[in-house]
C-alpha cells in the first residue's frame, strides 16, 4: 500500500516542486508513524518476554521444591525398604531357630537370650517396653 502510494506520488510530484516536497514530507511522516507503531510492538514483545521469564524462573523454583520433596521421599521409601529387609531376614531367621529346636525337639526359642544376634528385634522392644515401664 505504501508502495503503491509512493508510486503514485512520484508521478504527480513531476508537476510541481511543491507538490513533490509537501509528498515527501507526508510520506516521512508516514514512514515515522510506523516505525512508532513498530516500536511499540517492540516494546510490547519485550513485556511479554520479561513476563516469561518471571513465570519460567517461577515454575523453577517450583519445581526445584518439589524435586527436593522427592528425593526426600525416596530417601524414607529406602529406609523403609532397608527396614523391610532387616525385619524379614530376622523373621526367617527365627522361623529357622523354631524349626531346629522343633525338629531336635529342645523346644521354643528363648527371647531373653541377648547372645543371640538373630533376635535383635524382640530384644529393642523388650528394651523398649522396660523403658516405658520405668518412667510411668
């Protein structure tokens, strides 16, 4: 459209030299109202840019905690898993005791045998038990 227009200025502005620099002055004009217009689709561009990246720093952050939050949860779920582990190995262990003394006929294992490195789960609850029993 500009183009067109200043096509069409040339052609009209050979008739007069007044008329040519009044055409040539619109026509900056012209080319100054849209490099303003342009200059605030500049700006606007850089607002939402700036916006962005608030919002990206924002979501970071939020994803930094949650991150955090994770790893915390898989450090308990592998204590957990550890726990299991000890707590199993020390149920088959004195499923096997039950066994050997059934099958050699001594009879039930004894749970105050502190010796006893299998039975060390019944040995902290019966240490816990003496200590809440002490202090009520």
């Amino acid at each position: 459209m500009l183009t067109t227009q200043m096509n069409e200025s040339r052609s009209t502005a050979s008739s007069s030299p007044q008329m040519r620099t009044m055409l040539l002055e619109q026509m900056a004009e012209a080319l100054e109202d849209e490099a303003l217009g342009l200059y605030r689709r500049a700006a606007a561009f850089e607002e939402d840019e700036f916006l962005l990246n608030k919002e990206i720093d924002d979501r970071q952050t939020e994803i930094n905690r949650l991150q955090l939050k994770l790893d915390g949860l898989r450090s308990e779920r592998d204590r957990l898993m550890e726990r299991i582990e000890t707590v199993t190995e020390e149920a088959q262990a004195l499923r096997d005791e039950s066994l050997n003394n059934h099958a050699s006929g001594i009879g039930a294992p004894s749970l105050d045998n502190d010796n006893d490195a299998t039975a060390m789960y019944f040995r902290r609850a019966t240490l816990k038990e003496t200590a809440v029993g002490s202090v009520q």
